[in-house]
C-alpha cells in the first residue's frame, strides 16, 4: 500500500515515520484477560511524545483495558508497557507521571471545584501559595474562574467535564489520558471542545491518548488513530489514511460510511487495475496496485460522497452502474441516495445540496447512473 | 419566577386516596404514640406517690370546662423539681448519655471494618454477608443478652477459654459490671450500625478512589480523604441508631449489668414497679424523651441535608 502521508497531517509532524524516533509510551506484546475473555491480545503499540493518539473501537475492543494498563489500574498478564524508557511493570497508579481524565468525570463530591483541581498538587506537596496560581490558572484555561467554590453537584455536565479536565491538567503530567472524554456533552458542545483540546494539547506540548468510540472525535483530535478490534489492532494511520486508505472491510466498515462489492480481480498492469463484480454486473478500473492474484476474490469500496449520480448515462461502461432511486435520506447539508442495483444491491450516493431547491430533480423510482473516478475507491484484500 | 410558572409544581394535586395514605400513619403515630404519651405527661403533673390510679387531679366530664379549669390549676411540677433535688436521677440521665456514647464508639470502631470489608468484597459473596449480619434478629433479643451472662460469668466461656489458654490465672471479672453492659450493647446493636453504613459504602464509586490515586494519592491517604468523607452520612446514621435506644436501654443494664451501673432505663423500671410511684417515674420518662428529641432532630436534619446533596 503507498506510504506517502495524505490529507491534513500536523505538519512536520510525523515520528511514527522516522526509524530513529524514539516511542515515548510502548506497549510490548501486552496480554490481559478477564477470566475467560481476551481483553487485549498480545498487542504492541507505539506512541511517540506530542502525539495525539486515538484508541478507537466498539465496546468490548479493549480500548479502556489498555487504557487502564497505562494508568495502573490493571496489570497485563504478559507483556510490558514503557513510558519514557522506564518500564511500568509494578509501579502503583499514585507514583505514575500520567493523569487521566474519567468517563465519568470522577469529581470528588464533597470537595469544592478548587479542592478537585487542587488534590493531586497537594498529593506532591506542593506549597499552598503555588497550589493556589496553579488552581487559578488551570480554571482560567477551562474558564471556570467563577465557580471556584461550588460543588461538583451544582455544575452542569459541560462544567463538569472542564473540572475533570482542570484537575487532570493540573499536575502537568507528561501523559494525559482521556476515558470517552466528550461522550456526555451535547454535540454542539463536544464539538467546541474538541477543537479547544486540540488547542490545549498544542499549547501544553503534553502526550494525549484518548479512548473512543466516537470515530468524529477521533477523526477531528487525532495525529493518529488505531483502530481496534477484539483486543487487537487493525490499522493505525492518521486519520486521512484511515478514512481513505482502510486496509481492511472491518475499517472500511467501521469509519464513515461505504460501499462494499465482493469483486474478482481481472487484470493487473503497472499501477492499474481491473476488477469485475459479478453481482453488480460491473467492471472496475482503479489506479491502485493491488496485492493479490488474478481471480482472487477482492473487495471493492466506495465512499458515498465519492460516487456521481445522474440522468446521462456516462461515456464509458467501465466504473458505471445503472440503477433505480430507493430511498432519499435528506439530511439538510446533504442527501442520500440509496440505489437499487440488480439483485436489491444497494449503492448510496451523497449529494451535497448546494441550491435552496425544495424540490429536487431526482427522485423515488428514478432510473440513475452511478460513476466514479479511478482513483475514488480503494481495493480491500481481507 | 412568575407566580403563574410556579402554581402548578408548588400544589400537587392530592387524591382523596393519597391523602387516605398519608393519613394512615399520622393516625397510628396519634393513637399509639401522642395519646400515650399526653397520658403519661398528665401523670407526671399528679402528687408525688399516691399509689394507685386514676391519678388526682381528676377531669369530671360533669363539672363541665370549670371542671377542666380546675383540673389545670390543680397540675403541679413537683415531680419535675424532686428530680432536681434527688441526684440519683440527673446521674442516671448523664451515666446513659455517658454509657451510649461510649457504647457507639466502640460500636464504630468494631463496624466500620465489617461494613467496609462487606463493601469491598466480591459481589456474589456480599447478599451472603448481609445474612449473616442479620441473622442474630432470628433470636429473640432477651435470649441472646441472657447468653452473654454464660459467656461473661466467672466460670463462663470466655474466662474458661483464657484460662486454659493460659492468659490469665484468675477468672476476670466481667459480668456485672459496666464493661458487660458495653458488650452487650456494641453487640446487641452493631447490625443497626452496619447496615446504613454497609448501604452508604457499597454504593461509593470506586472510580473516586481510581482518580485519587491516579493524581498521586496512595490508597492509605486515599480511604481518610475520599472514603471516610463520603461515608459520613453512613456512619451519622448508624450512629444515632445506635444512640438513641441506647440511651434508654432497660434489658442489657439489668440483665449485665452491676449494682453501679447506673441507667436511666433502669432507675425508671424501679421506680415504676419497685416503688410504685408512677408519677415521678412519668415525669422521668418525659424528661427523658425531650433529651432524646435532641439528637433526633440532628439525625433528622443530617438525613435531610443528605438527600438534598444525593449522597
């Protein structure tokens, strides 16, 4: 698969790709199991220092085991983590440079929002007069100046959740880990934030790991993102690769929206190739050097906006495909179109809307054709 | 806010079943304790020991409201002042007070650990656990007291068991004193207190101590700044629960105890059947109720306060 970073990278941003860098966390060969069941399956990570990295993954992917494994709240059965070159196995949670922030928020109830910021300064010793700039300064960042001394319970959850960042951020630690940060936010609201976290981590120079689910919260925070499955990792990419360049149907499927036809491949020259699927009863031309073997079966996707929907009929028959309008999704900014090929295949087609037209030209029954580009899709081999 | 805003949430309107329900208990509270208790508030108010009842001054329905009147102008508060003037009584409230709070103390000292060990347990054992907390309320309460003499006595279980242990050469003497009137009580009254904390611990977010310690805070320094704070509500209530009827515990002094322990349960019970002077014994078990009102309306008032902050 090409390996030249595509899409908006940090810019010179990129140690994953310098050999001699470095991993400032690193998950080696890391195994725990919960009785039974394989959380994280010998897994191996590397994170590098200023990084914004995302564990992304359905419930029950191991993401927060991980997570956990880091802070010191589970230990692995196999394997080792580093943290800036200093192995991890046995060191409590309380002595461990990194600070997280819970999916929960964990806020101390009966301590004022001041005292919340200000425990784990005090766990160090810190003097009072330092302990208090430091407070002040950590609720100016979240903007919480004014409510210094309420408590937790008389904060709304946005509040809350800039408490729980305030005192996560207070001890400067060299790892921040977020546990589903936004999850409980509004989406105007998660949105707002996450673009002030990006901010945040950019300013304080800080490692951020951040557990999700949400692969929108991934995609706009991220330097990069693994992707995880049953305990392993199936891709990490930045998120642009993982978006466009998926290296497999479970990615493909995970992130974003697509179109999937089971394809053989027909023909291979240079960095084009062929692909035939027999159910759609289309060929397929894509500038892309496929890793198989002619006749092997292959995966063709497609994103939604990707493909071109219209009335003509296209000059070529090759990345073309004749079908009926099904259903029309209007989602205000957009619209899709669900097309039924033969067989009740069904091809979605996104439409910006770019007129104030209320009623469209297409629409239910309409026959349609589909097109693409050769460089559109991408070809999945597994 | 406008009065019109606020109308309909301020006046739920109340069904005549609702009210039905209410009603209920306020009426079981009037027959069985208000009414009881007026009737011993009027006795306390007759002449130091005339013996038998009914109790002068006497209300005649035929003497109509001047016989009421009357009735009224013949109360006197002597038996009030003669318990100022005979010490025994005010020693017998203090040593009740002094007696149940040490009680609670040792009650908490020995349940805290137990309600904290159930709490932190594996859940499938904690229903377990809660049983056998409970379990002693199969037996009748007077059997298990009267246990404790077998167990107390000079030739009882324990001093056998420490003699042939070789711990002490002389039997200890335990029963009648005070000393078996605090294990009585710490025994007789540690599932009230372990309950309500037990409640209050298990449900404590075990992800408050995860952050704790996550920012730095060791699990020792932890339990003093996360979970004792936390569990106070739990451990206020178990407390007075343990307080109060301790106060004016009769069984465990009479039963345990010795010749010097004083307890107002059991100056009361004298006076009431040993020397037949209701009056004074009414005006003793007044008094002693306004000094239980006391810690009710704290333990109230922190119930309350607790609510209000979801803890």
């Amino acid at each position: 698969m090409a390996k030249k970073p595509i899409g908006p990278v940090r810019r010179d941003f990129a140690p994953w790709d310098d050999p001699q860098a470095r991993p400032y966390i690193e998950f080696r060969n890391v195994t725990k199991t919960f009785g039974d069941f394989i959380a994280v399956d010998d897994l191996s990570l590397k994170i590098y220092e200023r990084e914004f990295f995302a564990l992304l993954g359905g419930s029950g992917c191991g993401k927060t085991t991980m997570m956990r494994m880091l802070a010191g709240f589970e230990t692995p059965n196999a394997g080792e983590i580093f943290l800036d070159g200093q192995n991890l196995a046995g060191v409590p949670p309380y002595k461990r440079p990194v600070n997280m922030m819970f999916q929960s928020y964990a806020l101390f109830p009966h301590m004022s929002v001041e005292a919340n910021v200000a425990f784990g300064l005090k766990q160090e010793g810190m003097p009072k007069a330092e302990i208090g700039e430091r407070v002040e300064e950590m609720l100016k960042l979240v903007k919480l100046q004014d409510f210094a001394r309420r408590k937790p319970h008389q904060l709304s959850g946005g509040q809350r959740q800039r408490v729980a960042l305030a005192r996560s951020l207070a001890k400067k630690p060299k790892v921040l880990l977020l546990d589903e940060p936004l999850g409980a936010l509004d989406r105007k609201l998660r949105e707002e934030t996450q673009f002030e976290l990006t901010d945040l981590q950019y300013e304080l120079g800080m490692t951020f790991l951040i557990v999700t689910h949400d692969q929108e919260e991934a995609m706009t925070m991220a330097d990069r993102i693994a992707v995880m499955d049953k305990g392993r990792i199936v891709q990490i990419a930045t998120p642009a690769e993982i978006y466009e360049l998926p290296n497999s149907r479970f990615v493909a499927d995970f992130i974003g929206d697509i179109n999937l036809m089971e394809c053989k491949l027909t023909a291979r020259e240079g960095d084009v190739s062929s692909l035939h699927a027999p159910v759609f009863g289309c060929d397929i031309k894509i500038s892309q050097a496929v890793d198989a073997n002619i006749g092997d079966t292959v995966w063709f996707a497609i994103r939604p906006e990707k493909v071109r929907i219209s009335f003509e009929e296209p000059e070529s028959r090759v990345n073309a495909l004749k079908g009926e309008v099904w259903d029309i999704a209007y989602l205000g900014d957009v619209s899709i179109y669900h097309t039924h090929i033969a067989n009740e295949e069904t091809v979605r087609a996104t439409v910006a809307n770019r007129s104030r037209v209320v009623e469209r030209p297409m629409s239910w029954d309409d026959e349609v054709w589909l097109s693409w580009d050769a460089d559109a899709g991408v070809v999945l081999t597994r | 806010m406008s009065e019109t805003a606020a109308a309909p949430q301020a006046k739920p309107r109340r069904s005549v079943g609702g009210w039905l329900l209410i009603a209920i208990p306020y009426a079981w509270l009037l027959v069985f304790f208000l009414a009881p208790f007026f009737i011993v508030f009027k006795i306390s108010l007759s002449e130091i020991a005339v013996a038998i009842p009914p109790y002068i001054p006497n209300f005649d329905p035929a003497a109509g409201w001047e016989g009421f009147t009357e009735m009224l102008g013949a109360f006197s508060f002597d038996n009030y002042v003669w318990l100022t003037e005979d010490d025994l009584y005010w020693k017998s409230y203090l040593s009740s007070v002094s007696i149940a709070a040490i009680s609670t103390l040792i009650t908490l000292i020995v349940g805290f650990p137990l309600a904290y060990g159930m709490a932190r347990a594996p859940k499938e054992w904690r229903a377990t656990l809660l049983m056998l907390v409970i379990l002693p309320f199969w037996t009748s309460f007077l059997i298990r007291v009267y246990a404790w003499i077998g167990i107390l006595k000079n030739e009882g279980l324990l001093n056998q068991l420490l003699l042939s242990l070789g711990l002490i050469d002389q039997p200890l003497t335990i029963l009648n004193t005070n000393i078996a009137v605090y294990i009585g009580i710490v025994y007789s009254y540690l599932p009230f207190l372990v309950l309500p904390l037990y409640a209050n611990l298990e449900k404590l977010d075990t992800s408050l101590l995860e952050a704790a310690a996550d920012l730095g805070c060791p699990p020792w320094r932890s339990f003093w700044s996360i979970t004792v704070p936390l569990a106070l509500p739990g451990v206020l209530a178990g407390c007075f629960l343990v307080f109060i009827p301790a106060v004016g515990e009769f069984v465990i002094p009479d039963l345990l105890g010795g010749s010097e322990t004083l307890m107002i349960g059991k100056t009361l019970w004298t006076e009431f059947f040993n020397n037949r002077d209701w009056p004074v014994s009414s005006a003793v078990a007044v008094i002693l109720l306004l000094i239980l009102v006391v810690p009710i309306v704290l333990f109230q008032n922190q119930q309350q306060k607790a609510a209000e902050r979801g803890l």
